[in-house]
C-alpha cells in the first residue's frame, strides 16, 4: 500500500529520454517507478499521457520574506516551482543589527516583502527557524547574503574593512553556512554590496566554498562593463575555489549588443580552463529593479535616510540629475541604457502615488511637466524609496541566444510588486512552452533537465530534481500540447495554462482545480543533506 499511485506518465525522469510508466509514492518519497507497477495506493491518479517531471528550481527568487504574508507562493507554485533559491543578490533579513533594522526593512520592502511587522530574528539561523515556522509551499534553500553581512558590520559605509571588521564578515558567513546556507550572494551592483572590492568579495567566498557551497552573483555590471565584471567573478571563482553562478545574466543596454559574443566566449573558456562556472537567465528582455538603483553608488552612502537626505539637497539633487544620464555615473547607468521610455514604475510602495504605477518615467514627465530625470528624483522622495520599476534593455533575439547556452539554468528574479514582472507568473512555462516546444530553442529533455535535475545538483540537491526511487515526491504534470506562459506585461497576473498536477513532498499541491492548499516545503538547509 502507498499513499500515491501516478499512472499512466510519460515519465521525463530528469536528465534522461522519456519513457511511458507509473509512479508510486510513499510519504514524501518516490518509492518505485516502472511500467505498469502493481501497487495498491490510497489515491490513484490517471495522467493520461501527461508529461510527468521532476518539480521546478527556482535559481534566483525573491521569496526571502513573502512567506509571512503568503506562504502559499501561488505564483510560483501554478508554474511549476517547487523548489527556490532564496536571498539572491546579497540581499536577505539576515543577519541584521537593532542599530540597522529600519534601514534594512526600508531597503527589503519591495523587492522581499515587508514580512512580519517586528523582525524576531537577528541572526541567519533565527531566521530561517521563523521563515520555516510559516510553513511555506515550496521548499526554500537559503543563501548568506553577503550585503546583509557588511551592513551588519560596517553600516552602510563606503570604504574597505580593516582586519576586525573582515573577519567578523567571515564569522558571519561561516555562522550562516553553519545554520544551513547552500552558499553565498553577492549584489555587487547595489549597495552596500557595491562597495566591496574584489579581495573582500574573494575572502568571503573562500569562507562560503569551506562548506561546499556555491557563490551566486549580481555582477558589478551587465552593460558597459559586462566583460570586466565577468572577468572579475571568474577570477573570484579560481581565487577562492568556490563554485560560480552568475545570476541573470544578461547585455543590459541595445547599444551593447555587440558584446553577446564575447560574453558567451568568455564563459566557454572559463570552463575549457577549469572553472567551475554556470549562469541563470529568465526569458524576458525586460528585468526589474528598484528605483534607487538609477542612482550612483555615492548617493547610497551611509544607507535610506542619507541618500534621502541627499536627494532634497538643491545641489546634491542636481548632480544627481547630470549623473543620471552619464553613461560612466554609475557601474550600470540603468536610466542611461534603457531611457526614460523603457523605464516602468510598478510599485510605488503603501502610501506612494498610485497613479504613476504602470506608467513609463517618460509618461509621467510629459504629465507633471517636468524632465524625466527630475520624474526619478521626486518619486524616490513622494515613496521614501520604495519604489519599483521595470527596466527595457534588450531585445529578444539577445535573449534567446543566451537561452541556448548549455550551462544556462532557469531563475525567475520575480519580485511579488502591485504590478508585477510577468516572469512572477510565467517563467517556467516561459521557457518550457514557448522556448522549448514552440520555437525549438532547446529541446523539451533538455528543458526539464535545465529547471530540474541540472539546477538541483548545482546547487548540491541530491534529494530532488530527479523521477527516481528515493528522490523526494517533488513533481510537476503537464500537457506539452498546451503549456505556455498567459502573464502580459498589461496583464502580468494571468496562471500559465497546461500546468496540470503539481506534488510537493508526496502531497497534492496542485490539481487541475488550482491550488489545494497544502503546504509541504519549508527551509531546506544544507547541513541536513550533507
């Protein structure tokens, strides 16, 4: 007797040709899989020929803190996302200091999610005991992010550790990996993670690949200075030792097409010399970003309540107004690579104006009758920073030559905004529908094998990621004949269709219905599977 009997599949067991059977699950398990099993189960169900895979991984989701307000994880979880990386970008709650709690709840409230009103937690492990006490959907896998870690023991300060203050960093980050980190993240475009030099950056890789895990980072810039910034990470990688991920990578910036080919170039001889590199990507040509992040990192200097004060400075404004359109202001110049036109506000935070939200920085100018880059400077000040935009940086064909890179994993880099990224909906079905089985961009074994098995042995997953006895019961039906992304950027929150069956740890989470409700996730913490 099992507790589920899945008939009837065409089985894509991970990184492997399909094959026709069924699938028996006992608890949380997988317990056999063949053709035609003779098991007794308390429930059968009959997939007709349903593509059956192992559960989605998430590489770069921003889920850190929505699970206080919505552990079901809805969007995520009707694409198929059982599992996600969390805490990317060197961003996260912990570990965090009384001193710097309001400045970090300010910085997290929109790309993370406000989470409870009092944070309990101060370091890393008491967090992860609160998030996993929400009892979240999909299974969690967090990472020690590394802006979290200097702004604990620097501030927001804008300058080099001394000895003491390095090596409280990497108490940090080794207390962090302790606590069951799967590796470290790095935003080295955002503060105060961009005030970290390439030594600093090395150390506390080298304290995160002692235990085995992986280092995940938004690069010190993807337009004008995309090749010295991957440059910089790979040798970061050989420096430190540790495994690299690069995060959404990307050519931010049509004017800086022409470096697709040695950025793909630059990663295949990466790896012909040893390094240990792979990347996720999300299948969009548009990403998101907080507002702040249009300004230089000088204006960020001493973190929210200095920059604000910065901004209603006359003369600290008006320079900030000349730097946004420099192209050298700044390690990513996002106002000057995508222009006030393929700038979108989509959240404007509690008590910001609500009708700017879906509008173009250009359109909203042209209302108040004002210059685009005065437009960036008032919002920032009318949100108290907590706004969100969506940025226009490529076009498609960049995107999917990046798609068909063979170390390219899946990320959706979805933040839960008013007006969401339509990746929050559609990422997976994205690239599995339309990339894979449409436009033949990859082929669907390898589609599967990319949002799965692949992603869950990088991050160092054992238990999952593949349709094999033992693996965790974490699975996804659907019909290949009709899965596809419906999430527009005018109608961001539509479910994806042909996602029939969802299965997180042996339970329906899932069904042709919707969501049921259950919530078998949690925490998954490294030291539990080493």
């Amino acid at each position: 007797m099992v507790d589920l009997l899945l008939r009837n599949a065409t089985i894509y067991p991970g990184d492997a040709e399909p094959r026709r059977g069924d699938v028996a699950i006992d608890r949380d398990s997988i317990l056999a899989m063949g053709a035609d099993l003779e098991a007794e189960a308390a429930r059968t169900i009959d997939l007709d020929g349903l593509a059956l895979c192992p559960g989605f991984i998430d590489m770069h989701a921003h889920s850190a803190l929505r699970s206080f307000d919505d552990p079901l994880l809805e969007p995520k979880l009707r694409q198929g996302f059982t599992t996600e990386i969390i805490n990317p970008d060197g961003m996260g709650p912990a570990p965090v200091t009384a001193e710097r709690l309001e400045d970090r709840m300010t910085q997290l409230a929109l790309p993370e999610g406000p989470g409870p009103p009092e944070w309990a937690w101060r370091s890393i492990g008491e967090y992860l005991e609160e998030l996993d006490g929400t009892r979240p959907a999909i299974s969690l896998c967090p990472f020690v992010p590394h802006g979290a870690v200097r702004d604990a023991v620097l501030g927001g300060a804008q300058r080099v550790p001394d000895r003491d203050e390095m090596r409280a960093m990497r108490r940090e980050v080794a207390a962090g990996m302790e606590a069951g980190a799967w590796g470290i993240s790095f935003g080295l475009v955002y503060t105060p993670g961009a005030y970290a030099d390439r030594d600093e950056v090395v150390a506390l890789s080298t304290e995160a690949g002692r235990f085995g895990g992986l280092i995940s980072v938004h690069m010190r810039g993807e337009s004008h200075n995309l090749l010295e910034s991957v440059e910089e990470m790979i040798d970061v990688s050989r420096r430190s030792g540790a495994r690299l991920h690069l995060s959404h990578l990307k050519v931010l910036g049509r004017r800086n097409a022409w470096k697709l080919e040695p950025l793909l170039e630059m990663i295949d001889g990466a790896l012909d010399g040893g390094v240990d590199v792979t990347f996720d990507q999300y299948p969009y040509g548009a990403g998101v970003t907080l507002l702040s992040a249009l300004l230089p990192p000088w204006a960020h200097d001493g973190g929210v309540g200095q920059m604000a004060a910065r901004l209603r400075d006359r003369s600290t404004a008006n320079r900030l107004l000349r730097a946004l359109g420099d192209p050298d202001a700044g390690p990513e110049s996002f106002y000057y690579q995508c222009g006030p036109e393929g700038i979108v506000v989509i959240d404007c935070g509690p008590d910001g104006p609500a009708d700017v939200v879906g509008r173009t920085i250009s359109e909203i100018a042209s209302a108040r009758r004002i210059e685009p880059e005065r437009v960036v400077i008032d919002l920032l000040l009318e949100t108290g920073m907590r706004a969100l935009v969506i940025l226009h940086y490529a076009d498609e064909s960049v995107v999917r030559a990046i798609a068909r890179h063979p170390a390219m994993l899946v990320g959706s880099d979805a933040v839960f905004a008013a007006t969401p990224h339509p990746r929050l909906w559609g990422t997976a079905t994205r690239f599995l529908g339309r990339y894979a089985i449409q436009d033949g961009i990859v082929s669907l074994r390898e589609a599967v094998a990319r949002l799965s098995f692949r992603a869950a042995r990088r991050v160092g997953l054992n238990d999952r990621g593949e349709v094999a006895p033992g693996q965790r019961a974490d699975l996804v039906a659907f019909d290949p004949r009709r899965v596809i992304d419906r999430a527009t950027y005018d109608e961001p929150e539509r479910p994806p269709a042909g996602i029939e069956w969802v299965i997180v740890g042996g339970e329906v989470a899932v069904d042709p219905t919707g969501p049921t409700g259950t919530r078998q996730g949690g925490v998954c913490r490294l030291r539990e599977r080493q």
